[in-house]
C-alpha cells in the first residue's frame, strides 16, 4: 500500500499577499467604476450651478434698476417742485437734473390730466397727446411699470444708436396739495442697460465657452439675446419653468437642433404692478460646458490607476515584512518537530514566546498611559473651551443686540427692550413715550460728501441724542438714519414733547466730521403709551412713524404728535 504526501498549505505571507492585493485591486476598480458613473453627473451640476447663478445675478441686476426707476418717479412725484409747478420751465428743470443723474432715462416726461405732455426732459414732445400711451392709462391708477416696446414717438427725436430704440416705462401719478390728480410722471428706461448688464456678466471666459444670456417675455419673445434671436418667439421647458416661478438648472435640447445646459430664473413680482416679469435664461452648449470635465475624468481614471498598482505592491510588500517573524517562527517548530531541534524546548518560548509577549505587554502599558494622559489633557481642553464658548456666546448676544456703526443698541434691541418699558409703564402706572427720529437732509450728505463722512454723521448723531435725553432713556438705531428713542417713567405726556423739543436745536448744530462741517435737522415723532393702553407696541412704533412722517409733510425739522391710542382707536 503506498503512502501518500501529506499535501503541504500555503504559507501565512501568500494567503496575507493575496487577499490584500485583491482588495487593493477591488477597491481600485471599484473606485474606478464610480468616478467614471458620478464624474459626468458631477461635472453637469456644476456647470448648471454656474448657469444658474449667472441667472440669479442677471435677474437681480434687471430687478434693482427697475425698482431704481419706480423709486426716481415716486420721489419726483412727490416732490413740491412738481406738485405745485405753475410753469413747465420749473418741472423741466427737475427732469432734467433727474436725466444728467442717471442717463439710461432716455427720456422723462409729465402730463395732465388729459395725457397732453406738460414738460418734459429738453422740452421733447411738450404738447403732444399721449392720452393712448399705456404708460400714461397705467400711470394714473399709480407706480406702474410697462413692459419693453418699441420707440413710437421718440424714434425719430432720439438721437441715432447701434441698436433701436427700445424702451421699459415706469409711471406715477401726481398729485396736487390738494391731493388731487394733476396728471403723471413718465420715465422711458432705454433698454441699452440691459445689454450692458448682460455684456459685464458675461466674461470672456464665459463668452470663448458659449455661455449666452436672454431675457425673454411672457409671450416668448426675445427681448435680449444672440444676435438674430432678439423679438422672435421661442418655446423651450425651461423658459415655461421659469414663468411658472421656479428657479434652477437643466438639459434640455434647443430649436436649432443643439442641446443646452439652461439656468432659468424669473424676474419680477406678480403681486407688484411697479415690477415687470421675465424669465432670464442662461444657456451653454452642453458639450462645451462638459469638455474640461471630461478631460479631467480621464486624468483621474489614469492616475487612480497608477495609484492603485503602487498601493498594491505596497501593501504586498507589508504584509511579507509584517510575516516574516511568523515564518521565522514557523520554521523553527517545524525543525523542533523533525529532531534536528536543540534539545532546550524552552528556549523557543523564551525567545519567540514570552520574550514577544512582555514586548507587547510593555508597549502596551506604555500606550494606556499615553491614552490616560491624553484623557486628562484633552478634558482640561475641553474644559477651557467650554468657557471660552459661553466667553464668545455672551460676547455674539451683546454684537447681535448693538448696532456696529454706531454702537446703539439695535433694532432688536429695541423689540426686545420695548415690550418691557411697556409692561413696567402697566405696573407703576407711569407713562412711556417713543420719540422716532428721521434725520433731513442726510442723503445729501452721503451723496456730497461720501459714505465714511455720513457713517460718521450717524455716529455723532446717536451720541448727541445720548447726551440729550435721560441716562435712563434708551437710544436706539433702527436702519440708515432713523433713531428711536424709548422714554421711560415720565411725570406727564407732555413731558415727552418736552424732550422731543430739547433734541430739536441740539441735531440743528453743526457737526464737525473727519473733513467737512455740516449741519443737518431731524423731524421727530412722539407716541406717547398711556398705563391704560393696550399692550401693543407694533400699534405705539406706527403711530410714532406716522407722527414722524407728518412731521415730514408738514415742512420737516420738526416735531408731531401721534394721536393717543385711545383717540386714535376713536378715529378709527
């Protein structure tokens, strides 16, 4: 009977060798597989990211200049100049200024009643009839905007462009003192801004890559994009997204046969006449938008592939060294099995054995000891930073509550603070006063002078108010140049306008700034909050903003009233 060969297994270091190198090589390929699946989707968001807010800058860029027209019609509307204008040459001078200021007004104009223009930017079109104009019929019902439309009347007047003459209207209606209709303000935006706005968007880098910009109308036409595209209709899914009021990104394939990443976004207000709707849609031809990522794709396809062969041979190299005393030991119990061994047993244990195993157990202590010190170390740690967070969370409380310019307690300082000055004022039976303080003359400083010398006139502003009124007397800044002032404990409601009329001469000195000496007012309304009132201090702020801007009407640098809320509930 013949005996068979044991059959001899592998060693520890070839089964090690090869279960890392199939994991390496797994997870590579793995890896591999992922990035090649996630890379173009990866490189697709971005780039619709990007399109995205270029839609985002564009619309706001086209809602801030038309709300700027509807604010320069509402502040030429109400202006006494205009309202009261009992010559063209007087309402003429105004326009015109309003023009020099900003050029994109290619023309402003203001009617009667009966839309016969009444005076007008270099006296263009005074007496035509423009009754039929639907800026004039939507001027009259008040701040209108009207969508863009070709030049009419101005065509031919309008000095020559590169481009026609295409305009955005915005209108108001003016009224006399008597608050009755005297007719309306009419600005004509030439849409030249619009193809600037779109022009600074659009950088070189955007326009070698594709990248366009188009303003589009309801109707699907083309107020603004490529040449050959502008005033024709197109239909695409992202431009009726738009319309529909979201914003966002896709794919999607155009009628000239291309296919397009399109960033969509809306302009405007359905709820706001004063506003105009359009969808800004920013597209890219996808293959141009995806070239420099797919290029990048295979740039890391190749290097994970170098990467992964490197780390294989690495991790086969390890697991021979981390082996190889296993196989020295191994080899020794197998000579010790065959005889050839010393005849000391022992000595094996001692050296491969415990000899290790006291090794370990020292490195061992010495890591627990390590670990137990790094424990207490990083529990002091946190310790000090626990204090330094409540240190910083006191710290952001006082911030969030005080105005950075000028150091006042903030708006909501005051929403926090005035509702207890309400419910003390209940409790001790003593009356409360809100003094809301709007400087005159400001923006003249800030246009004048600039920026840094209006931010110091706000500062010396709340420092004079501070010194004014009582220490226990809150001063408060709300926002640009409006102060409020909470006046707690008084012996009278008079006492409030009492100290409204102290503040008065004190903002009327000059104030001396870093390099000029200006001299401002303030118009000041007082709200006084009787015990017996309700607790209601949004009601209190109104009528103490209502009583500052009747101080406004009534010729400003000045102080008014509110009605006491009882009288005002009376009225009501």
């Amino acid at each position: 009977m013949m005996l068979r060969t044991p059959r001899i297994p592998p060693r520890l270091s070839s089964f090690v060798t090869v279960g890392v190198c199939a994991t390496v090589g797994l997870t590579m390929l793995a890896m591999l597989a992922l990035i090649n699946h996630y890379a173009a989707n990866y490189a697709s968001q971005e780039a619709e990211l990007r399109l995205q807010q270029l839609s985002w800058q564009m619309r706001d860029s086209l809602n801030r200049v038309v709300q700027q027209a509807g604010s320069d019609v509402s502040l030429v509307s109400g202006l006494s100049q205009v309202r009261q204008a009992s010559d063209p040459a007087e309402v003429r001078s105004v326009l015109d200024n309003l023009q020099t200021t900003f050029p994109d007004y290619a023309w402003i104009g203001m009617t009667d009643n009966r839309g016969v223009i009444y005076a007008s930017t270099s006296a263009m079109l005074e007496q035509a009839d423009v009754s039929a104009r639907p800026w004039f019929q939507s001027g009259k019902e008040g701040l209108r905007a009207v969508d863009y439309h070709p030049a009419l009347l101005l065509g031919k007047l309008l000095p020559k462009a590169a481009d026609p003459w295409r305009f955005v209207d915005v209108a108001a209606p003016v009224l006399g003192p008597d608050g009755e209709a005297r007719g309306v303000i009419g600005v004509h935006l030439s849409w030249a801004w619009a193809r600037r706005v779109a022009a600074n968007l659009l950088t070189p880098a955007l326009k070698e890559y594709g990248a366009e910009i188009l303003v589009v109308r309801r109707d699907g036409t083309v107020l603004l994009g490529p040449a050959g595209m502008e005033e024709k209709k197109i239909a695409t899914t992202s431009l009726t997204l738009a319309f529909a009021g979201a914003t966002g990104a896709l794919t999607e394939d155009w009628a000239d046969g291309r296919t397009y990443l399109t960033g969509y976004t809306r302009t405007g207000d359905p709820a706001d006449p004063a506003s105009l709707e359009w969808a800004v849609l920013v597209r890219q031809p996808e293959a141009t938008a995806m070239a420099g990522w797919n290029t990048l794709k295979w740039q890391i396809l190749w290097i994970s592939l170098l990467l992964g062969g490197a780390l294989a041979w690495l991790a086969a190299s390890l697991a021979r060294k981390l082996t190889r005393p296993m196989n020295q030991l191994s080899r020794m119990m197998e000579t010790r099995a065959s005889g050839a061994a010393p005849a000391d047993v022992a000595a094996i244990p001692e050296v491969y054995g415990f000899r290790e195993a006291q090794v370990l157990s020292k490195a061992m202590r010495s890591m627990l000891e390590v670990e137990r010190q790094h424990t207490r170390t990083l529990e002091r740690m946190n310790e000090q930073l626990e204090a330094k967070v409540a240190e910083r969370t006191a710290e952001l409380h006082a911030l969030a509550m005080s105005d950075t310019l000028t150091g006042l307690p903030n708006r909501r300082a005051l929403m926090h603070m005035l509702p207890q000055a309400l419910k003390r004022a209940v409790r001790l039976r003593r009356s409360c006063a809100v003094l809301f303080l709007d400087l005159d003359g400001f923006k003249g400083i800030n246009d004048n002078y600039g920026h840094d010398e209006g931010d110091e006139l706000l500062r010396q502003v709340g420092a004079r108010i501070v010194a004014t009124v009582r220490k226990t007397d809150m001063v408060a800044r709300l926002a640009g140049d409006e102060f409020v002032v909470i006046l707690e404990m008084l012996p009278t409601p008079a006492d409030a306008e009492a100290t409204a009329l102290k503040l008065l001469p004190q903002l009327r000195l000059p104030f001396a700034l870093a390099n000029n000496v200006v001299s401002v007012g303030a118009s000041i309304g007082v709200a006084v909050f009787m015990p017996e009132d309700p607790l209601d201090m949004a009601a209190l702020l109104a009528r103490a903003d209502q009583a500052m801007y009747q101080a406004k009407a009534d010729g400003k640098n000045r102080i008014s009233l509110a009605p006491l809320a009882r009288e005002a509930l009376a009225l009501a």
